[in-house]
C-alpha cells in the first residue's frame, strides 16, 4: 500500500503584510517593521486582523500583550490572546512616531501616507488610534523618544483631540475617531451657520 504523502499545511496567518515588508529588530525597543524596497505613498501595508476583544477582554491581557490590542470602535478591539499570537498579526510591531508614515484606512486597513524609501521603518502615530475610555483599568500614557522634530515628548489617549493633529491627519485615523472629528466639525460648523444666520436675520426683539 502506497504511503500518502502529508501535505503541509500553510501557516495561518490573522492579518496580512506588503511583501515589501519585514519584521526586523531595531535596535532600540524590540522589534519593528521595515521596507524591504521602496514604498509609495497610497500604498496598502497591512491587513489587520486578530482575535475580536472587547474592553473587559482588554482588562484581562497580561504581559506582553496587554498593550498591544488596537482599537476598531468604542468597544472592540484587534488584538493577541498570548505572545505566539504577535507573528500572526505583524501590524503589532509598528511602533510609534509623531513623524509617522503610516495611516488607517477604515477599521482594518493600514497605507502609506508618504515615500517610503529601503530599510526605512514604518511608523504610526498612536493619536491615529488610541482613546481614553473610562470602563478601562489603565490609561495609556508614555514618554516619547521618537527623536522626530515633531516629537510631541508625552503621548496620551487624548492626543487625537489635538486639531492640529486632527487636520495633519485628517483621512488617516481609525475609523471610528475619524467619525467623531467629522461629527464635531459637522456640529461646529452648523453652529457657525446658524450664528451667520442669525446676525443676518436677527430675531425679533420682545
């Protein structure tokens, strides 16, 4: 009786990564992802995936990944339930910089916002994504050292508030912190009509 030959099966993968990229170690903290070759901007870099927590699941992560989930919405995130999950889903080993080169597109989508040129590391902003929530057990805060000119020193999940910051970025941040910037200044800007209006066609005094 013949032997069946085992088929391998292909390593299963939650997230997906431009083959013009690659884990490497920085150097500095731990490991990054960098360029293999050029990169243009628009260019789609990762697909994101990973287990669905939400934030009770959040307040349950220890060690390495506590803080590697990302945000998708108010309540859910993408993230790790264990260390072994970190090479499924490469998009945890971009770190930050207040000078980044990568933004969100939608919940899962990740595209160069500039050139990216060989061997340089992809960055993005955190402001990009993070946000404070109050069912939460921490509130993410750091000191940076990004070494960018921009480098804003201090990072916080309310940095995405910053309108210098909402402008700078405006398209790139997750999907759900981008609705919010579109409601405000939606509502900003209807105040400012009904307030034109009203000097142009004052009501009645009584």
């Amino acid at each position: 009786m013949m032997k069946k030959d085992k088929v391998k099966k292909p390593k299963r993968m939650f997230s997906w990564m431009n083959p013009k990229l690659e884990v490497r170690e920085t150097g500095k903290y731990g490991k990054g992802i960098f360029a293999k070759e050029e990169i243009k901007k628009g260019a789609m870099l990762i697909v994101m995936g990973g287990y669905i927590l939400t934030i009770e699941d959040d307040n349950n992560l220890k060690g390495i990944v506590a803080d590697k989930p990302i945000e998708i919405s108010d309540y859910f995130f993408f993230g790790p339930r264990k260390a072994s999950d970190l090479d499924l889903m490469p998009q945890h080993y971009i770190n930050h910089s207040c000078d980044p080169n990568v933004g969100f597109k939608g919940q899962v989508f990740m595209v160069a916002i500039k050139n990216i040129k060989k061997n340089d590391e992809i960055f993005y902003d955190y402001a990009m994504v993070m946000n404070p929530d109050e069912r939460s057990n921490s509130y993410f805060k750091m000191d940076c050292e990004c070494g960018s000119k921009k480098c804003r020193k201090v990072i916080t999940e309310d940095d995405w508030e910053i309108p210098q910051l909402q402008k700078k970025y405006n398209g790139y941040f997750q999907y759900f912190l981008q609705e919010k910037i579109n409601k405000f200044k939606n509502k900003k800007n209807n105040n400012k009509n009904l307030n034109y209006k009203l000097k142009q066609h004052p009501l009645d005094k009584k």
